[in-house]
C-alpha cells in the first residue's frame, strides 16, 4: 500500500510540473511592474525564474526517461529530444503515456523491437525518394524564414505572403502523408502510433526530420518466422 502511495503522489507531482511552465511566465509577467518598483535587481533577474523552472522540470523528466520500464531503450533519446526541444507542449505527453500509464500492463507492451505490422507508405522507395521526402519536410521552416527576411528586411509583404501559403501547403502535405504511413509504418510499434500522430500534428516541422530518420529513411530489419 505504501508503494501505491508513493506512486500516485510522484504521479501528482509530476502532473503539476508537466503544466507549471505557462503559469509561470504569466506569473512573471505580471508581477514585472511589481518587483521593479521593489528592487531593479529582481526586475531583472525575473526572467530567470521560469528558466529555473523549466531546467528542474527537464531534470526531473529526463531522469524518468532513463529509469521508466515503459520508455523502451531505443525510444531514449528521442524522447530527451522532444522534452528539450518540445519542452512545455511536450511534457504532458510524456506524463500521460509514460508516467500516469505507468503499470504492469503499459510495461509488457514496450518491446525493443517494434511489432511488424503492414508495409509502410514509404518502404522500398529509393534513398533519392526520402531524401526528397526530408526536404519537403524541411521547407516549411526555410519558407518561414525566406518570408520574415523578407518582410523584415526588405519589407516586401507579397514575399511574405506568398512564403507563409506554400510554407503552410507544403506542411499539410508532408503531414497527411506521414500521418498515412504512421499508421501503417512497421517501424512504428503499434502502442507508439497515437503517440506519433499527436506530435506530428502539434510539432511537425520540429517532429518532421526526427520521423523521417527513425521511420521512413530507416528500412525494417526481415525477420524470418519459422512455424
């Protein structure tokens, strides 16, 4: 009982931390006046509270990365990649499916290897094919920034315009079709799935490369079964 105990309260703890980064940088902002008329020091130093913040929820997340037994091996270091890159959209994802899941049932569905499952969208395409594939991916970011140069810089706002609708087009193409492998990808183990979709949906161009490398440029290993 004690243990159940310890577990629903890390579980709770965790929780809080996973959603305290927005909180606190509203806090922030608002007391901003405040504490500058308190001490120009603190005024100052204010941003720093929810950097704080942010640097102990990535401690504490990161750590239970590598003792959790529902985080396989190799799926690591792509989850520290998106706790440091996602971070606040990002935690609590990884606490749901990681730590509020965390039971003897989520435990036995994590494999090393993922299940095979049917052919993916892009398995047996040429190296040429994906790498076409990763640029796609990536030129939704280089549009985006082409369009602020321009606007910024050059103050041409049909540039800007016209960079922001293919930069969005392209995006949501590359997104159908990597959510339409996602579901089929034997790469892709079928408890890691919803997970994929999700983060693609809410990160795709910073999930886009990461799930082109692990899922679409890496070909599945042929397992030969013997009845």
């Amino acid at each position: 009982m004690k243990v159940k105990n310890k577990i629903t309260t890390y579980k709770l703890i965790t929780l809080f931390l996973s959603i305290s980064p927005i909180p606190s940088v509203y806090i922030v902002s608002e007391m901003k006046s405040t504490l500058k008329n308190i001490s120009e020091t603190f005024y100052q130093l204010s941003p720093l509270f929810p950097l704080g913040i942010l640097i102990f929820i990535w401690i504490i997340f990161i750590r239970d990365v590598f003792y959790n037994k529902t985080v396989a091996k190799n799926q690591r270091a792509f989850w520290v990649f998106l706790l440091i890159a996602g971070h606040f959209a990002v935690f609590p994802f990884y606490w749901y499916f990681h730590i509020y899941k965390n039971s003897k049932e989520s435990v036995a569905a994590v494999t090393e290897e993922p299940v095979k499952v049917q052919r993916g969208f892009f398995e047996g395409k040429s190296a040429g094919f994906k790498i076409i594939l990763l640029v796609g991916g990536l030129l939704p970011f280089v549009l985006g920034v082409i369009g602020g140069i321009a606007r910024v810089f050059l103050n041409n706002e049909g540039l800007f315009y016209t960079c922001g609708i293919a930069s969005y087009a392209v995006g949501i193409a590359i997104l159908v079709l990597y959510i339409i492998d996602a579901t089929r990808n034997s790469l892709v183990a079928s408890n890691q799935k919803g997970l994929w979709i999700v983060l693609l949906i809410l990160a795709n161009v910073i999930v886009f490369p990461v799930y082109w490398y692990m899922n679409v440029w890496k070909e599945p290993v042929k397992e030969q079964i013997f009845g």
